[in-house]
C-alpha cells in the first residue's frame, strides 16, 4: 500500500510517500531529513496531532480563551476532547499554562491555557 502526504514536522513541507506491506516495514521516500522518516512512519502506524482551540470564559472583556495540548494525541481521541472544549465554562482569572483538563483520556497529556485573563 502507499499513501502520499506533507510532512509537517518541520517548515520545509516535503511531499512524501510512505509505502509498507504485510511485513508492517514502511519505507518512506522524499523526505529532505530524519524528520520526515519519523513523521512518514507514525502517520501510517498512530497519526497524531496536537490540538488548538478556544473555550469560554465568564470575563467582561475577552469572551474566549485559546488553549492548546501539551503534546501529541491520537487521533482518535480529538472529537472527544473537543466536545468537551466546546462544553467548558470557565471563570477567570486565569494564569497562562494552568491546566483546563488533566491527562486527556490517561494518555498523560494536558490541555492548558495559552494566555493569561484577569478579571
């Protein structure tokens, strides 16, 4: 099987293509560095993604708080994590990095803060 992509481990963006078989031993092709092979790979065995977004907030002059993952999460936990985002209303204040959720579904990553909101 093959399947083509953009790598986004880094800027450079390289089109590449990740071919494996029944053996399981992908081998990955256009890559510009070790970045990309790492990247071919996990796409093809556990894609994962770190995950942006806001939530609301009881403040009188930011409606909105961005928050982001600390890591990477598979994918087939996002939609979860999401709607529970999207649930979420917070009171401020709010110090940049406080933790929103704790180890998202036991995979030992945050959802935190990305900025600060006082009252």
């Amino acid at each position: 099987m093959k399947k083509d992509m953009i790598c986004i481990s880094c800027p450079m963006g390289c089109r590449i293509s990740a071919e494996w078989g029944k053996e399981n031993i992908i081998t990955v092709t256009g890559n510009k560095c070790q970045r990309g092979d790492v990247y071919g790979k996990e796409e093809i065995l556990s894609p994962r993604r770190v995950v942006t977004a806001t939530l609301n907030i009881n403040s009188s002059w930011l409606g909105r708080l961005p928050v982001m993952t600390t890591g990477t999460l598979p994918k087939e936990f996002i939609d979860s994590l999401l709607n529970k985002i999207y649930k979420f209303d917070l009171d401020v204040p709010i110090v940049r990095n406080d933790i929103i959720i704790k180890n998202i579904s036991n995979t030992g990553i945050d959802l935190i803060a990305t900025r600060s909101v006082r009252t």
